[in-house]
C-alpha cells in the first residue's frame, strides 16, 4: 500500500522530493507537500487543510479521520485517483504561495 501511494504521489506531482521529518516520510514541492505513513489498521496521509478539503469534501469524507488526516485502512483498495487530485491541489497551492511570497 505505501508503495502504490508514493507512486502515486510521484505521479501527481513528479518534482517533489522526499524527504523525513519527525520521523515520517514527507514530500516537498515548494514547502512540505504530504506527509504519510503506515499504522497497524491503516495508513495516514496528512495534513489536509487547503483547498483540497473544501473541493473533494464529499470523496474524503470516508477517510476522514481527524480534522486534517485521512486513514485508508490497510487491505482496502486505496483511492488512487483521488490521492492524486490531492496532491495536485496542494502542489498548486504550495507553488502559489511560494510565488505570492517571492513577489513581496
């Protein structure tokens, strides 16, 4: 499972780069992008606070745990194609963010 969510991590935003940081995996891409791990019953995607939470609000609701967590339990299919318009959105905002930032 992690396998196929790095993949497609790497799919949906092919330039970022992965990297650790408290202890968990994370992708960057202008700033920190996804982190992820695996649990015992599930693994975690974090955080999921932008944009992506308002547009996909009503796909993300099964896996949603906490206020910005989404668990996919462990022997379940994982929602490749969402898991990608995710990072999509949140690369688009990183980018546009780091581009707002640069011009002040």
């Amino acid at each position: 499972m992690l396998r196929q969510l790095r993949q497609a991590i790497k799919s949906a935003a092919p330039t970022a780069e992965e990297k650790i940081s408290y202890g968990m995996p994370f992708y960057a891409y202008y700033g920190r992008l996804i982190y992820f791990g695996a649990h015992k019953n599930h693994i975690g995607m974090y955080p999921i606070i932008g944009r992506e939470k308002e547009l996909y609000a009503k796909e993300l609701k099964p896996y949603l745990a906490e206020k910005a967590t989404l668990q996919f339990p462990v022997g379940q299919p994982l929602p490749i194609a969402l898991v990608k318009k995710v990072v999509k959105e949140r690369a688009r905002e990183n980018e546009a963010r780091a581009t707002t930032e640069k011009r002040r």
